[in-house]
C-alpha cells in the first residue's frame, strides 16, 4: 500500500461527497460538547457507527463489529470539550473512504504495521495532544466494539490515569433533537418507505415467493435513491405472518393467505419505518374486521399527536379504544420507538415507549420522529395483522410521515 495507494489517497478529496454541509457537523459538535460540560466530561472516543457519522459523515460496509480476532474494531472519532476539532481515526484500509466521505480535517491512519490494534496508536495520539485527563465517555452500549475490544480500551484510558464512564446516553440525548436538514432527509425517506410499499403491493401474487417480494421492493426504493436499510425488511405469509420478525424465505405465496410487510426507506441513513399487510383474495369476514377495527386507532392518533404530546396521553387513548373494541388481548404489541440514523444491525433506536416502559413526565419532543405499532394476532392463527406508522414532531406541528392505505386490501381477486 504504497504508491498507487498514496495517488488514490492524494486524489480522495477531489471526489468528496459529505452528505450534509459542514456547518450542519459544526453545529452538532456544539451541540455535544454542551452535553459534555453537563456531564463533566472532557473527552469523547466515538466507535460506533452511528456516532462517528453523526460527527463525521463518514460511512461504510464494514466495521469489524462481528469479524474475527485479527480485525479488531478500532476506529474512531475523539472530541474534545475545549476543541473546535476531532481526530478522526482509522485504519490504511479506509483511510480513501474517510478522504471522500467525511468532514474530518484532523485524520490520523494507524500505521501499516500496527494496523490491526490501533489503540496503542490511539493513546500515544491523545497523550500527545494533551487530551488524555479527566473523564473520558465511551460508547458501551454499542454492539461496537464488542465486549472484549471495549473492555481493552476502556483499561487503556484508565492506565493512563483516566476515568472512563459510558457516554451512550449521552449521544442518544444529543441525536434524539433533529435538526432542519435532518428532518429533511426524514421526509424524502418517507417518500422512499411509499414507493417501496407500492412495490412490495404490485408484486404480491400466488406463486411468487416472499423473497422475489423483497427483492422488487429493496429494487424500487433504490432506484429511489433508498438506501439499505438497518434491519433486514420481513416479508411473511401464510403461517408465519404469525411471526413479525421472520426473515423472507423461498415460500410461495399461495391464495388465501395473509401477507405482511415492514420496511424502512432510507435516506442519508435516516430511516421511515411502516408495515402493512395485504391478503391474497377475498380477506374472510373476521380477519377484515379485526385488521379494519385496529387501524381505526390512527384516525384517534393523527388528530391527538402535537409536539410536546405526552407519551400517556397517547398511550392511554390508544388503550382505551382497544378496550372499548375488544382488542386488547390480541396486541402484539402496544407502543414504539424512535427513529434516525441507523446501521446494520438495527434500526430501533434509543428513545422507546411503551406502558411497562415509559415514565410519567416523557413527552414527545418537537424535532423528533418515532414509529408507532398497532400489531394484533388475527383469528383462527392466520397472522398479524401489522400496520406501522413513523409520526413526525415538529416544532409547531405533528404528522403522519407516509400515506400508503391502511385497509386490508384483498389482491389478486
């Protein structure tokens, strides 16, 4: 990795693309470093992906979260409370893929021959800049690093005289409040989850597998400008539509049969989430009441949801039409959770809500965005009848972000 390694890494700026401006990234590291001085923490080392590319803009396939042992999970982002910059760190084999796709003006690629553990590198860094004091925040609720890298390098900062405390939280707070430009990028995903839905619909017919369902669908919101999402979607039918989060398999679709999809269209990794379900034929008379009945339940949503809303208030109305409908012993499910940037291998992310969960006092705050789930057992084991919506609080106002029907459509009569 030397000469036509270093012409591609000399070039790599000619052809940057960063998703966002660079003052959007500026304001977000303001935006941190507040939430650090309440904190009292001096310093934050970012792994996982979702943080380095909220501070970076910085994305890739592959971030050593589940490889074996020789590709250790090392790279990173530091930022400091009393510095305008980070340093980006990163290993030689992304060191052109940082150069086109992130902000970072600070980066420093681990050596070629240390390559595989960048932590020493890392420390004598920091140490060298003098950020190696006070409390350093690590993400230690993060499938990355994993357990055995985060352990390591939480005993290298402490062996440097460092207190090492968990910053997840911290950066959950910090990217639960989106900003214009974010909330942007959430509509246009939006856009993508109702082109993806479309698709999935027109494809659904007896003899086409769930999988040929899925490809068109993921083929459509592509062609959209979507991007793949954190979680494989579901497609399921028949029997395991009983079953909201099986994969898609090779089975036919037959008539008769119930089908359910749930899809995130995906914009700048920001993700619109949204199940619906479709019957092959003429949907029996129970089944079409029970799923017609239940979606009802967002008539009452969309009329309650404002910024500020009290996850109770929402929460309690919704119980009380499931009551006055007997439903209530059929849901799956009753709540949500919030949605943004996500990678592989979710999309759920940290603000849930649901009556075991949440607290008297959580409110759904302007500039966020969650899903909300109204997922029932339908009679006689024929599955789910699942339909989930993603509601969008602004600052003066609330939505519904996408517009497929919610009715039970009978395909293929």
């Amino acid at each position: 990795m030397q000469r036509n390694f270093q012409t591609a890494l000399n070039e790599a700026e000619l052809h940057r693309e960063i998703p966002f401006p660079k003052n959007e990234f500026e304001n977000r590291l303001l935006r941190i470093r507040e939430a650090m001085v309440a904190r009292d923490i001096e310093l934050l080392f970012l792994t996982s992906p979702e943080a380095i590319y909220y501070v970076s803009g910085f994305q890739g396939e592959w971030y050593q979260a589940q490889s074996g042992r020789a590709f250790t999970p090392s790279s990173g982002v530091a930022v400091h409370l009393n510095s305008d910059k980070t340093i980006h760190f990163e290993t030689p084999s992304e060191a052109v893929l940082t150069g086109i796709g992130a902000v970072s003006e600070d980066v420093r690629i681990f050596p070629l021959e240390s390559r595989r553990d960048g932590l020493p590198f890392i420390l004598s860094e920091l140490k060298s800049e003098g950020w190696l004091s006070g409390k350093v925040g690590l993400e230690r609720y993060s499938s990355r690093q994993n357990p055995t890298i985060a352990e390591a390098y939480k005993s290298g900062f402490e062996n440097e005289g460092c207190a090492v405390v968990d910053c997840s939280d911290l950066m959950a707070s910090v990217k639960h409040i989106k900003s214009p430009l974010e909330m942007a990028a959430m509509r246009k995903a939006a856009a993508i989850t109702d082109i993806g839905m479309t698709a999935a619909k027109d494809a659904i017919q007896p003899g086409v597998s769930e999988l040929e369902v899925f490809g068109i669908m993921i083929a459509a919101m592509a062609k959209a400008g979507g991007e793949i999402s954190g979680l494989t979607p579901p497609v399921t039918s028949g029997f395991r539509s009983n079953c909201l989060h099986a994969l898609a398999s090779r089975k036919t679709i037959a008539r008769g049969e119930r089908v359910v999809v749930d899809l995130s269209g995906v914009f700048k990794r920001y993700h619109v989430n949204m199940a619906r379900t479709f019957w092959v034929g003429e949907p029996p008379e129970d089944v079409a009441k029970l799923h017609d009945t239940s979606v009802k339940a967002y008539d009452l949503i969309a009329e309650l949801i404002r910024p500020n809303l009290p996850v109770f208030e929402l929460l309690d109305a919704v119980k009380e039409y499931y009551a006055a409908n007997d439903l209530l012993e059929d849901s799956y499910w009753s709540g949500g959770y919030e949605l943004g940037i996500a990678f592989p291998p979710d999309w759920v992310g940290a603000f849930i809500y649901d009556a075991s969960i949440s607290k008297p006092g959580d409110c759904f705050k302007p500039n966020t965005v969650v899903n909300h789930e109204c997922n029932f057992f339908g009679p006689r084991a024929t599955g789910m009848s699942a339909t989930i919506d993603t509601l969008f609080f602004h600052e003066k106002s609330a939505e519904i972000a996408t517009t497929f029907p919610r009715t039970l459509e009978g395909l293929c009569l």
